[in-house]
C-alpha cells in the first residue's frame, strides 16, 4: 500500500476512533481522558496492533494540543488576575514542592538511583500536568469556579520553576561546570522575564496585533504567535505551556471573545491527540516490573497534591468543597514528567527510572479525572457542607466566649 494512503487510513481511524471513545465518556458521564490513554497503549508499541505511519503527525499534534490548552486557559484570566494569584500562592508554591518533590527524591534514593536520580525523581513527582489540569477543569465545568485561579497559580508557579529546574538537571545530567550550570539557566529566566513583561505591560498592544473581524485572520494570528512563543520558550528550556499560557494572559477585550470561540474546537481536537500520543508512545511490557512502586508512588503524591491544593483554597478563604476540588484538580503528572525521564536516561541514569515514570504517569492521569468528580457527588457535598457548618458553628462558639 502506499504510505502516503496508509498515513491518511492510520490517522483518519485514530481520530474516528478517538470520537467513539469520547461518545462511550460521555454516556458514562466520566472524562475522555482515562479512555484515549487505554486507546492508546492498545495501538502503540507493544499493543494490540501497533501503528506503523503518522508517529510524526501525532506527535508534532500533541505538542500543539499542550499549546492550544494553555492559551485558552490563559485567554480567561486578565494581567492582573495573574499577578495576584501568583501573590497570594506563593507560599502554597513552596508547601508543593516540600510535599510532592520529597516523596520521589526519597523513593530514588531507596532504589539505588543517586543523587540525581532523586533530583530527576522529584521533578517528576513534584509537578501537575498542565495540559491534564486545563482539560480537567474544562470538562467539568469549572473554568469560573471559585478555586479556580488557585489551581491555576500552582501550576503556572510549577511551570515557572521549571525554567529553574530543568536547567540544574541538565547541567547535572552532563556533569556541566558551574559557569556553564549559571548561564543554562540565567537564558532561561531572561526569557520568562521578557514574555512576562510583555504579557502583563502590553497587552492591549498584543491584543491589537492579533485582532480581526475575519475569524480565520485571527485564528492564525494568535495560534501562529502562541506557536511561536513557546517554541522560544522551549528553545529557552522553559516550558512551552508556560509561553502559550502567557500569550493568553496577553491577550484581552474582543480578540480574546473571538479567539476563544475559533480556538475551542481546534484545542478540542489536539487535546484529543496529545492524550493518544501518551499511550501509543509507552509500551505496556515495561511498566509491569515498575507497577508497584509507581502504584506507591502515585497513592502518596496524590495524597500530598490534594493537600496542597486543599490547603492553598483554604488560604484563598475557598469554602470546603471547593478546597476539595482544588486539590483533586492538581493530582495528574504528564508531559513534563515524561520529559524529565527523557532527560535522565539520556544523561546515563538507568532506564527503569523511565519506566517507573511512564506508570506513575499513567496511574495519575487515568485516576485523576475520576477521583475529580468525588466533590460533586451528592453525599461528599452534603458532608462538606456539615463540615463547614461545624466550623463556622465552633467559631461563633469562640469568638463569644
């Protein structure tokens, strides 16, 4: 068969195959995250029936789709509603990385791994999928809900501190001199201040740059630029979610309306692909020697996301529920831990850190978007809403005496 005929069959089923998979989510009433991952493992190395054309496609889509999720998320919050969340999250920012990043330095130690493999192992527990988080938040509904902007400051500050971080991994990984280490990363934050002062000081002069009546001028005026601007970033060794999302910020008033209405079903196809991608690029033979500790691993941080997430709502003066939903919100790991591990096992550290990751990844993004909707079950609503009753009742109780 011809390939370029074979690459149209392969990539025409696995978006078709996609659709069903999100129609079976939805009569479920579960995210079609869990189902495209699974979908995935089925059709990529080592499954079912492999996939032989259309690798660079899919995957070239599923850096797309990080992109278009983040911009859009950006899209919905103003310059100053950034900075103000990223003010008053400061501290929670730190309490993440204490109680997610400990978790995995501890468990590399204990394997054997060294030093830096606990660096890299706590980079890849420490930080929230930001693709997975917007998704998530989008798909149930709570784009405007209160706790909202928390979730969103504590992953942006993760992927902030990720121009920090994977700078330092690297310069470790290759044993580089610490002029060299300095200056990695020096770039990396020169880069952040540039597009952050861009975004929150000219906005309107972005917003303007981008604007047009005509909705396919638009369209590819700001995916172009969002494009753009993380492939800087990720040039840079900052995150390219962090430049589309900043991009976003930048952009307001009626480029930010239409762009957001064009944008929508393009975001909702990538983001389709970016999850496929996940799966067809694992191999489920490796992750059954690691299923195990990562199944701990993923219990534990889990655990100690939602407790950052609860206790960063509470700061916030979320009410209980949504302090709940907060921190179910952050559980997901994703690309940026696969990218960690990428980094590792390059840099010589040995290749069962990658499989461990790639379960761990896979245990948090199929459980994540389920264990999300345990706030909006009608008995979990009733029990948080006694809870605060309780409090307020126990405050009023002091506050008299």
């Amino acid at each position: 068969m011809d390939d370029g005929a074979l690459v149209l069959i392969e990539i025409g089923a696995l978006l078709f195959g996609i659709g069903l998979l999100a129609r079976l989510a939805a009569r479920l009433g579960i995210s079609p995250i869990p189902l495209i991952l699974i979908g995935g493992l089925a059709f990529g190395e080592g499954g079912i029936l492999p996939i032989t054309q259309g690798g660079e496609f899919i995957e070239i889509g599923a850096e797309i789709g990080v992109i278009l999720l983040l911009l859009l998320l950006g899209i919905e919050y103003s310059p100053d509603e950034l900075v103000g969340s990223l003010r008053r999250s400061r501290m929670a920012g730190l309490i993440d990385m204490l109680l997610n990043a400990l978790p995995g330095a501890a468990l590399a130690l204990l394997l054997g791994w060294g030093p830096v493999g606990a660096v890299a192992l706590a980079g890849i527990t420490w930080v929230t999928s930001s693709g997975v988080a917007a998704k998530m938040l989008h798909d149930l509904g709570r784009l405007t809900n209160r706790e909202t902007p928390v979730v969103l400051s504590i992953v942006v500050i993760e992927d902030l501190a990720m121009a920090f971080y994977l700078p330092i991994l690297t310069a470790l990984l290759v044993r580089m001199d610490l002029g060299g280490g300095t200056l990695s990363v020096a770039l990396a934050l020169a880069v952040v201040a540039v597009i952050l002062y861009i975004a929150l000081r000219h906005s309107a002069t972005v917003s303007r740059l981008v604007w047009s009546r005509h909705a396919e001028v638009l369209l590819l005026s700001v995916l172009g630029l969002a494009v753009l601007v993380a492939g800087l970033a990720a040039q840079a060794h900052v995150s390219a979610a962090v430049g589309a999302f900043l991009v976003g910020i930048a952009i307001s008033g009626p480029a930010a309306e239409h762009a957001e209405r064009v944008l929508t079903p393009l975001r909702d196809l990538f983001a389709s692909v970016f999850f496929l991608f996940f799966g067809l690029s694992t191999d489920p033979r490796d992750l059954v020697p690691m299923l195990v500790p990562a199944a701990a691993l993923a219990i534990a941080t889990m655990g100690t996301k939602v407790l950052t997430g609860y206790l960063a709502a509470r700061s916030a003066g979320i009410g209980e529920a949504g302090r709940w939903r907060a921190g179910f919100a952050i559980t997901p790991r994703g690309e940026f831990s696969i990218v960690i591990a990428g980094l590792a096992v390059a840099g010589g550290l040995d290749r069962s850190l990658a499989a461990l990751a790639t379960a761990y990844v896979l245990i948090t993004i199929i459980t994540g978007p389920f264990i999300a909707r345990i706030p909006d079950t009608r008995w979990f609503a009733r029990w948080a809403k006694r809870v605060q009753s309780d409090r307020r009742a126990r405050l009023a109780s002091a506050s008299s005496s």
